[in-house]
C-alpha cells in the first residue's frame, strides 16, 4: 500500500501524496493540495511530452532510408530498444493493474 511522504498538510495534499504513491509517482510535496495537485500535474505533462517527442523521434529514424545503411548490428539495437521500450510498459501496465485490482478486494473472511 502506498504511503503517505509527509504527515503534515491539509487533506487534499494528503489525498493527492496517497493515490500518486498508489500510481508509483515520487515528488516533493509540499502539503498544500493546490501547490501538489499542480506539480503533480506539470510532473506529468513533462513526462507525458517527452515521451511523446521520444517516439516521434523514434518512429522518423525508422522511416528513414538512411537507416537501411547501418549496420545490421546497430538496426538490430535500434529495434531491440523500441521492443523492450514497448514490453517494459505493456508489463508495468499489467502490474499496476493488478496492484489496484487487489487493493480493493476484501483481505480477510467477511
């Protein structure tokens, strides 16, 4: 279960600190909801903005002929890259799935 990073602040500070260490999301919290909730979100857009401008990147590399010319070797990284980019999230994907599915199941006989 997560757990809170500071026992200080108003609820919704500590509300957001809950459900971001649920979702595995480490920042420094301030303890004021607002200031959280909007670094929360900035910390987001820029990974959410990176990774986007990553795999466009990714994506014109592969579509160019130029990458026909290197070395089997390099393509054969390049490719292996992008599989194992694609397996890591399809599988933290189906982890973080589960871990939210067993939080709400009952731990004991009712």
């Amino acid at each position: 279960m997560a757990d809170l990073i500071t026992n200080n602040g108003d609820a919704l500070s500590r509300l957001i600190q809950l459900q971001a260490g649920r979702h595995d999301l480490r920042l420094n919290w301030v303890g004021n909801g607002n200031t959280d909730l909007t670094a929360l979100c900035n910390a987001y857009s820029v990974q959410e903005k990176l990774a986007k401008s990553l795999w466009a990147g990714i994506r014109e590399l592969m579509q160019m002929p130029e990458l026909r010319e290197l070395p089997e070797p390099l393509q054969a990284q390049i490719a292996s890259i992008i599989l194992k980019a694609h397996a890591i999230a399809d599988l933290e994907t189906e982890s973080h799935a589960k871990r939210i599915a067993m939080m709400g199941k009952p731990k004991g006989p009712i």
